[in-house]
C-alpha cells in the first residue's frame, strides 16, 4: 500500500560531538520527494566536554542535567530550523532523533544513546521518533549501521555496485549492489573500522585544536609504519559483517611515543587500510566510493583512501548529495519508515535474524 508523504526533520549529535546536524525531507519512507533547508549547530566546547565525559559509561548518578541541556540544544536546532525553512511545527510530521551514543556493544546486548524525547516533544509541540537501536540490538543484530536504505533511496540512478563510505567518529559502508532499485537483497552494510575518533582524539591531545584542518598535521607527518601494523593487528578486522563498532573500541597506544604530525600521519593511514581491509567482504569491488562525514574534508584521509582502494574516491557532493547533512536525513528518513512500520535494518546490515522496523513514538503532551 502507497503512505502519503511526510514532512520529517532529523536530528543527528555523532560521535565525533562537534554538533547537531539537522537536516528537513519530505518522503514516504521509500523515495525522496524533497529536501528543505539544513543546518549544524556546534556544541560549545564545554558542553562538548560534558558530552564526551559520558562516553563509554553504561550508567552514571549525574547524567541526566548534561541529557536535559542536549535535549534543549536539539529542541532550539529544531525551532532555528523551522524559521529558517519557513515553517510552522504544524508543518512538520514527525521529527527523528538520534541522541547521543555513549556507549554501543551490541556483543554484549547494549546500545545507549541519551537524549529525553518526551521532552524534546513537549519543546517543540511535534512528534519523535527516538531509540533507533535498541530493538534491533535486543534482536541479536548490531544495531548499526542504520543509514544504508537511506543511502539505496539516495543512489537508485547511480551505477552499481557502488560503495558509500561514512567517515564519522567511526568508519562505515554501505554496499550496493547491481540489481532492481528497492531490491534489499543487494544492500551490505557494516563498520569499517575508526573514522574521525581516533584522529581527533589525537589532534585534542596534542595541540588543543578540535580536529586535523584539511590533514594538514597528517600530510606534514610520516607514518610508522611499524606502529601502524600493530593498530591493524586487531581481530575485528578479520570478523566477517555484520559488525559495529564502539568509538573508543581501538586502543591508540601504538602511537603514544609518536610526534604530533607521526602520530596524525600514522592514525590517519589506519582509517584508510581499515577501509581497504573491509574490501574483501563485499560481494564485488565497488566502481566507484562516495564519502560521506566530516572525514571527505580531510585532504590527507582522501588522498590514502585513493592510494588503498584504486578506484575513484569522491566526496558525495560529485554526485549531487549533501555530504553535510546526510545522517541528519536519514533519521528523517527513518523516522517516516517507523511511523510507517517499515524496516530500517536488514540481516546484510546489522545482522537481525529478518528485517525489522525500530523506534520509539513520543507525543507532545504524551498523548
């Protein structure tokens, strides 16, 4: 049966913490029929501060003033939103709200993203849909990675098979294959390995800097080659997909003695082999790889994922995409497939034993 399209606004914090994309579609949870305006809106960098102090905790007594301050946050991204777009909250359908993952091992049956939606709901007088992952990962899958039906709607003109890599706090792929578009059969999906996290981490650490501007640190560095082969020597490369990954799961240690530009240079070559190492679990090579995340912007991080793959690596703009906005998309995305009750993970994606649909409804009011 055909759903009437909706109008979805969606809300995406990373695990990089810069901020809050937020991004409006109008879709019917299968074809995009519109996209609005979009925006990010960066965390302070206390409150980043107070962000990243939660990560890896399953629970802590004083969490919830730093869940109630990132609710307010998404709840003025949303308003901002609206009045850039033109819009009324009676405009809007549904929004998707991702929170904040603090801590995700679905090996161990847990996934926390934080994050109050009640009251985001009460804030903004429009329904969410929050608690993407939680169904999924008490299901046996991995929870993640959720983008890849968002990504199909996105390519259905595009050549196949094809590769969209997001570059987040952590790596991911979605594969998809040659065949009817809509056809879920053709789509993988899985973690690749460290994305942003590690580099950032890193640059933090060494310079008081939030991020490598442009790779620029890294392009001025060399790689050990030697600590690089220990960051690589991790077993979750050899574990065949679906798999997901925690942000902090990899241990930085082999680079501790490292300059700051060695350290850089080096961190940066182990994103691009573990992308180069996820190549063998893909049905076919990929003709083409189209990046995703704040990672495309790292001139130092494109030029290595093109030395490791061999084929062409382009940021997702080459092919008419919003590279900046495509997460906080795919939450609207998904926010319309829930209400719809449509899946949004597949067993090629996070591994559930068949397709299921997630998320939870929250009203204004509670009605």
């Amino acid at each position: 049966m055909d759903q009437k399209p909706l109008v979805a606004i969606g809300l995406m914090s990373g695990t990089s913490l810069d901020g809050i994309d937020a991004a409006i579609v109008k879709t019917d949870g299968v074809a995009i029929q519109a996209f609005g305006l979009a925006r990010t809106y960066p965390y302070p960098d206390d409150f980043r501060r107070r962000l990243r102090d939660l990560l890896g905790r399953e629970t802590k007594p004083d969490d919830q003033a730093v869940v109630v301050d990132l609710t307010l946050k998404h709840a003025d991204a949303v308003i901002s939103l609206l009045a850039d777009n033109a819009l009324a909250p009676s405009a809007v359908d549904v929004i998707g709200f991702h929170g904040q993952t603090v801590l995700h091992q679905p090996e161990r049956g847990i996934t926390r993203q934080v994050g109050d939606a009640a009251l985001l709901a009460s804030r903004t007088g429009i329904r969410v849909v929050a608690d993407f992952r939680s169904r999924d990962v008490a299901a046996g899958g991995q929870g993640a990675p959720l983008v890849p039906l968002f990504h199909q709607a996105l390519a259905r003109d595009i050549q196949k098979p094809l590769a969209v890599l997001n570059l987040g706090g952590v790596g991911n792929v979605t594969y998809l294959g040659p065949g009817e578009p809509g056809d879920q059969s053709n789509v993988i999906a899985f973690d690749t390995g460290p994305g942003n996290a590690l580099i950032d981490d890193w640059i933090v650490k060494k310079t008081g800097r939030a991020y490598d501007a442009d790779g620029g640190l890294a392009a001025s560095g060399r790689v050990d080659e030697e600590a690089l082969r220990r960051l690589l020597d991790h077993d979750y490369f050899a574990r065949r997909p679906p798999k997901s990954l925690d942000r902090n799961d990899f241990n930085p240690a082999p680079v501790a003695k490292l300059s700051a530009a060695d350290g850089a240079a080096t961190l940066t070559a182990f994103s691009a082999r573990s992308v180069g190492r996820a190549v063998k679990f893909l049905p076919r090579p990929p003709r083409r790889w189209l990046v995703a995340g704040g990672g495309r912007h790292n001139r130092a991080l494109m030029r290595e994922l093109q030395k490791v793959l061999g084929v062409p690596v382009d940021a997702v703009e080459s092919a008419g995409w919003r590279g900046d906005d495509l997460e906080a998309q795919a939450f609207a995305f998904l926010a319309v497939r829930s209400l719809y009750a449509l899946p949004i993970s597949l067993p090629t994606t996070t591994g559930v034993p068949r397709p299921m649909t997630g998320g939870t409804l929250h009203k204004p009011g509670g009605r």
